[in-house]
C-alpha cells in the first residue's frame, strides 16, 4: 500500500505532464502556429470579412473565409466570376494577406 509521502512525486510528474501538454497542445493543433501568428491571422479573417460586407458586389454571407499564417482560403459559391475574382481582389488588399487560395465555385 502507497502512503502520502510517496504518491507525492507521482502526483508532481503528472501534473508536470499535464501542463506541458496544456501549454503545447494549442500549438499543435494549429500547425505549429505561434499565439501571436493565431491572432495575426484571426485579425487578417476578421479584415477580409468586414471589406466584403462593405463591398456590394460581393455576398459575404456565401463566403467562408480562412486563414493560416497569412494564407487565406475563400472557400463558398459566389454568383459570378466578377463576384469571385472581387473577393480574391479584396482579400489580397488586406494587409498582412501573403496568399490567397481562391476555391469559390461559380453557381447561378
């Protein structure tokens, strides 16, 4: 049978354990991104989203828009080619923005 004193450094290594793999486990779920890269690309997202509500030639609401070290993904349908050559054009305006994968498909 185990008494205190010995569960003790049980108890320490696997609280060790624990917050090293709290502290790393956002890291690793966004690819290896630094906390200050998520925020940077969590504004970028934020900016390309608000210039396509402002902008009427495009329909934000059938746009998703993602972004990952600076890479953002437009990912949707758009109604035309006009439509999705605008939000490739706004997203590329954004500061910050260092590519831009447009996958939108044109629908009627």
């Amino acid at each position: 049978m185990r008494t205190p004193t010995t569960l003790r450094p049980v108890a320490l290594v696997l609280a060790a354990a624990l917050s090293v793999a709290t502290i790393t486990g956002c890291a690793v779920a966004r690819d290896q991104q630094s906390v200050g890269a998520y925020v940077d690309d969590a504004a970028i997202t934020t900016a390309v989203k608000a210039k396509f509500v402002e902008d009427k030639t495009v329909d934000a609401g059938a746009i998703n828009v993602q972004t990952l070290n600076g890479t953002v993904a437009l990912s949707g349908f758009a109604k035309s080619t006009t439509e999705r050559m605008q939000a490739e054009r706004l997203a590329r305006d954004v500061k910050g923005v260092r590519d831009v994968r447009n996958t939108l498909t044109v629908r009627p």
